[in-house]
C-alpha cells in the first residue's frame, strides 16, 4: 500500500508542479519592468484628462455600435498620453479611448510575452473552463500534500519503533 501511495504522491507531484512552475514563471515575467505591456508605471497627467469616465465609456459603445459589455474602466499611461481602457469580460478584449482626444482605437495585440504572462498566470487558455481547472488542480495539490504527510508519518513511525 505505501508503494502505491509513493508512486500516487510522487506523479501528483509532477502534475501540481507543471502549472505551479508556469504561474511563478509568469509572475516573474511581471517583476521585470518592460518584460510585458504595461510593464512600465507612469505617473498620469491628471491635466490632459478632458473626458470623463460616463464620456468614455459612451465612446466605446459608439465605436461598437452596441452597448457593450464592460466590466472594467481604468485610466493609464500609453506611449505618453492618458488613456481609458475599456475591458469586457475577462479582459481577453478591450478598447483603448484616448483621454484628451476621444479617439477610440482596439487594443493592439499583445506581444508574446504579455500573452504568455496572461495565458499562465490567470489561466485564460482555459476559457470558460477556468475554475474547474483551477479546483480540479487545487485538488489533485491537497491529495499530493495528504499523500506527503501519510508518507512522513509511516517513515517517522517506522524510525521510532527501530529505535525502541
């Protein structure tokens, strides 16, 4: 039984450490200023702001030609202009609409590395699927610690009556 129990532990292991290695990896990727979009922090020019948030977001809708669905609206720094960043969903797409001007352009694609970044650290390839990944793979972890303790606690048992 405790061989079964070591081989069971020893691929869980393997199987929890594949995505763990890609969501550090990722988060690594972040640390490093300009490794990503966004990457960079700059301070906004609150001045050339000229449009407000309800403005933005009706600009988006028009570029659109529906009301979109938004979850997120934030004001940041690109190429050294103010801009809103209109987000729906799960921020796979998004709108970017100049802050001073109005302009509304689609948010250019990432480079490999940000989509790397987002592919790995939230687990986006995975859809619609995401949080049953994310628990299935919560559990298969907690089965790969239970086995772990099991395994140290026959060894120190093992030890100690050697001993006596």
């Amino acid at each position: 039984m405790r061989k079964i129990i070591y081989r069971a532990h020893t691929w869980l292991g393997i199987i929890v450490a594949i995505p763990v290695l890609a969501w550090t990896s990722s988060g690594l990727l972040y640390a490093w200023p300009n490794a990503i979009e966004g990457g960079k922090v700059e301070s906004i020019r609150t001045s050339s702001v000229r449009l407000t948030p309800g403005e933005a977001m009706q600009r988006a809708n028009e570029f659109a030609g529906r009301q979109l669905p938004i979850t997120a609206l934030t004001v940041l720094m690109r190429q050294g202009k103010p801009v809103y960043q209109a987000i729906g969903g799960m921020g796979a797409d998004s709108l970017l609409i100049d802050a001073e001007t109005g302009a509304v352009i689609k948010t250019p694609p990432a480079g490999f590395l940000t989509r790397y970044f987002r592919q790995a650290h939230f687990f986006f390839f995975a859809g619609t699927g995401q949080v049953p990944l994310l628990i299935a793979l919560s559990l298969l972890a907690f089965v790969s610690a239970l086995s772990g303790i099991y395994l140290n606690l026959t060894l120190w048992v093992r030890r100690r009556s050697r001993v006596a």
